[in-house]
C-alpha cells in the first residue's frame, strides 16, 4: 500500500475510452477460484499457535518495535477494504452489468484476503498483550487513533490496483522472512513463518491479474504500470505517525528493503511483454534499475 490520500478516490462507474477493457468474466472467475480455494485449504487460527512458547525475555527492543509497527500496519485492513469496494463497486444500478459481473468475482478473493490480513492483525494484537507489550484496551485505543484515520490511493485503473498490491503483497512477504531469520522468539518465529506464507499465496493472486492484463494489453498495459512504480509507498506512508523514522529503522534493523519486491513485476514485465527496445517497457526496466542502485 502506498500511503493515505486526502481525498478519496471516485469508484469506477463505467469504462472511459481510454481505459485498459476489463478482464474477461472467464479468466476473472478461474483465476480467483484457485485462490479461494487455496487460501480454504491452507487456512490457520490463532488456537493452532502454541502460545505456551511464548518466551518474551528473548525479544530485542528491535523485535518489539518492529511488532509494534507491523501491528498499525496489518490492522489497518477495513480502511484498505472500504477503498477496494471504492475501487470495484457493487452497489449501484448505474454499473455497468458487466462490470458488476467481474467486480463481484474479484469480492470473492477481497473478503478471502480481508480475512487473512484480519487474523494477522488479531494474532500479532493478541501477541502484544501476551509478551507483556500492552494492555489489551490501551492497545485497542492506540491501533483506533491510526485506524479511524482514511486510507486512500491515487488509482483508478483496476491493472494499477493489482500492480500496487502485487508489489505491496511481495515486499511484506520478503519483511516477514527477513525478520523471521533474525528473531530468537520462538512463537514469533512460527507467527511470522505463517504471516509470510499468506503474503505469498495473495501475491500470486495478484501476480496472476497483472499478467492476464499484460498479456491482453501488452505495452499498452506499461504506462499505467510504471505510474504505480514511480508513485509507490508502502502502508500508511502518509498516515502513521512519526512513520518514515520508524519504518527506516525498523527497515534497518532486520536488512530489508521494499524496492526488491520490484523484480517480481519486472518479471512478468518480460514474460508478458517482449520488452527489449521497446520504449514504455525499456523505460520501465531501466526505472526499477536505477531503483536498485540507489538503495
């Protein structure tokens, strides 16, 4: 997610001449029934924790900060939810009726996912409380004061939605076992292991809608592409406080660095698009390059 926007973004109505065409109702419904069904057969609670492992002495000031970060970030799924419905309405009689029909294949997959990212913000809620963090209402409280505050982003074509959360969905994949691999808790180590396999299975939901779209639309599909990479930020960028101290140094302290999640788009940008010397895809590539460089 890149961070909040003031004002929110109008929900699609109809479908503008310059806008990519929808995905067809087909290929919309095969592709979210796979993960449906995937994310069904490989579903948790927070019963199938073993809390009795709980050793909070083990935990770094380090492990808690980034904890604590996390949390503000995985609880702030009903706003993320409240701007998808934004994005691909279904109330409303003025949709078009074949938008509607993809629009409610893709709720099928955002009520799924709602649920996963739920249950990441109850677990790492209820580990905060356990390890002696917080107290259970002043955490609730804290988590409302970032919460009530409107989550928003800058766009409006399904391919950028897809792309956005494709990149978002990978870089929380790559923290999580980044952080996993540093930690000396054991319950936290396996809640990670946990939250990084949702991640991944959400990411190739994602991953499979950005190529769908980059094979129907080839380069033309590219400029809203890169738009995404140029503006991207990660959750809540805009809306947490003291945000870009805390998430460098949470950053730093377990070496990561979101823009790797970039090659898994460029991937697909190259599978999907036969991109040498063509100029949107050339540009693209050189972009995350360059991206790569910097950091």
């Amino acid at each position: 997610m890149t961070g909040a926007h003031p004002e929110p973004v109008p929900a699609l109505r109809s479908r503008g001449t310059d806008r990519l065409p929808l995905l067809g109702l087909g290929e919309a419904r095969s592709t979210v029934a796979g993960s449906v069904q995937r994310a069904a057969d490989r579903t948790w609670s927070l019963g199938d924790l073993d809390w009795g492992r709980l050793r909070p002495e083990s935990l770094t000031d380090d492990d808690r900060s980034a904890v604590r970060f996390i949390t503000f970030v995985e609880d702030h799924i009903p706003g993320y939810l409240t701007w998808l419905m934004e994005l691909f309405p279904l109330v409303g009689e003025e949709i078009p009726v074949e938008e509607f029909c993809v629009n409610r294949e893709y709720f099928r997959f955002f009520v799924t996912w709602a649920a996963d990212e739920e249950r990441h913000a109850a677990a790492l809620t209820r580990y905060q409380t356990a390890a002696g963090m917080a107290e259970p209402d002043e955490l609730a409280e804290e988590l409302a004061t970032e919460g009530r505050k409107r989550f928003t982003l800058p766009y409006r074509e399904p391919l950028q939605a897809f792309t956005y959360t494709l990149v978002q969905e990978k870089a929380t994949q790559l923290f999580y076992q980044r952080f996993r691999s540093r930690v000396r808790e054991p319950l936290l180590r396996e809640l990670l292991h946990r939250l990084a396999r949702d991640e991944a299975r959400h990411f190739a939901l994602y991953a499979q809608l950005v190529a769908a779209y980059l094979r129907t639309g080839g380069t033309r599909a590219l400029p809203p592409v890169k738009e995404v990479l140029d503006t991207f930020r990660m959750p809540l960028a805009d809306t947490l406080t003291d945000y870009w101290r805390w998430s460098l140094k949470v950053a730093d302290s377990v070496d990561y660095d979101h823009t790797e999640a970039y090659e898994a788009l460029v991937r697909l940008v190259r599978e999907y698009t036969g991109t040498a010397g063509e100029g949107d895809g050339d540009e693209l590539l050189s972009f995350v390059a360059s991206i790569g460089r910097l950091a």
